[in-house]
C-alpha cells in the first residue's frame, strides 16, 4: 500500500457519500469498494457477526444470502479469512478446489448467484476481527492492482466502524462530517502508510499530536491531507512540517 493509493481510496469513499448527500459511513465504503473492483456485492462482517450470522452491512440481497449461506454451513472464504489464513481469493467457487475445500457451502453460493469471491481479513494489530468479502456472478480473478485496492477498502471500513463505535463521527464541538470527519479518514489512511500502523492506530496518533499541541484535529487533518504534515517513522509521536 502506499499514500497516494491510500488517499485515492479515501477519496473515492467520500465521493461516494457526497453523491448521496449523506453523512459518510459503511455504506460507502462498501458501495465504493464494490464499484472501484468490479464486484457484484460487497460485505462487511466481523468475527461476533459470522458467529451469530448477522453481518454488518451488505451493499446487495446477494452479499447477504452468502453471509447466510457462511454462518449456516460454519465454513467458507469469509470464516476463513477471518480466522486467521490471510486473504482468501477464490476466482471460481465452481471448482473441484472450492467444492473440496468447503462442500456445504461453494455449490450452494454458485446456485445462489456467486461465482468468484475475494475476503480480506480485518485487523487490528495482530489481531483479526472480521473479514470484507467480495463477490463475482462471473468466475474472475482480482487483478493485483484491484487486490491491493480491496485490502485499502478492507482498512477504511473497519476506521469506519471502529470510530462510529466510539462515537466520533459527528466530528468535534459541532463540526459536520463533511467539514471534517472525511478528512480526518482520509488523514488516517495517509498517516497509516507514513507510520506502517494499522488504521485504527494511525487515528490514535492523529489525536495525540493535535492534543499535544493543543490543535484542532480538523486542523492536523487538512495539514496531512493537503501534505504540509507528515508523520515519520522514526519518531511515532510527532509529526514533521513541510
């Protein structure tokens, strides 16, 4: 990953969410995702949600009978992403492969639609917590370019849930999402790649440096964003001016 692929992804995020005039969320980095791989149907699950078989968010009726499909057979490239094999790339669940490697599950989702599926693993840390999954009605590998873009997706959606869990979506002291919130994702995604953190930690550092100098974090934010701030790994706790 780099920043540029960082930011492009990001930015395709927002755009999303500014065509819909809503406040940006799960949704879209779900429906961007989808649109920018060619994926028929993107889903994003998190390890108590295949335990219990409700997902997160699904962008179509398909994402969600596949969701149904996973947690009812216990097996499948979702489970398996999210527990712990890496990204689970399966260009044609048609195959003697995937009908081995997961038998109540690979002929059920060909039935149901589905012909290729790509999960990616949600981290925080070391720690796997779920799993963004991308499905095909056609038998088709992920390029390694749209790979490399599916794993970016994978992190913002989880920045997304993470922070929409901690209830600092809505920005800070009546800031809106869009005067903000965006570009505080954006930021983290950035400063994610500059640092080799998750981001979910990058969003910690951001905080950390705009308390220590008793700045807005809209404002570190934009400094990142517009590339006048930089965080270098040398030093995690500070940020370096251009």
């Amino acid at each position: 990953m780099n920043q540029d692929r960082a930011a492009r992804v990001w930015s395709s995020i927002v755009e999303c969410a500014r065509r819909e005039a809503a406040a940006l969320s799960l949704r879209h980095a779900c429906l961007a995702c989808a649109e920018a791989v060619s994926a028929d149907a993107a889903v994003l699950l998190l390890t108590s949600s295949l335990q219990t078989g409700h997902l997160v968010f699904a962008t179509n009726p398909l994402g969600e009978e596949l969701v149904e499909l996973q947690t009812t057979s216990g097996q499948g490239p979702a489970l398996d992403a999210a527990g712990g094999f890496g990204p689970v790339l399966v260009p044609d669940l048609a195959s003697a492969e995937s009908r081995a490697r997961w038998p109540g599950y690979a002929p059920e989702a060909v039935r149901a639609g589905a012909r290729a599926q790509f999960s990616i693993p949600l981290r925080i840390g070391a720690v796997r917590v779920g799993a963004l999954d991308l499905h095909r009605r056609e038998a088709r590998d992920l390029t390694p370019d749209a790979l490399a873009d599916t794993i970016v997706y994978a992190d913002a959606a989880l920045a997304i849930v993470l922070d929409s869990r901690a209830g600092t979506n809505g920005g800070e002291s009546g800031e809106t999402f869009f005067g903000h919130g965006a570009e505080l994702h954006q930021a983290a995604g950035m400063v994610s790649v500059q640092l080799g953190v998750p981001v979910g930690e990058a969003m910690v550092r951001l905080r950390a440096h705009a308390y220590a100098r008793g700045e807005r974090l809209g404002a570190v934010a934009k400094a990142v964003v517009q590339r006048r701030l930089r965080f270098a790994p040398s030093d995690k706790s500070e940020g370096e001016h251009r």
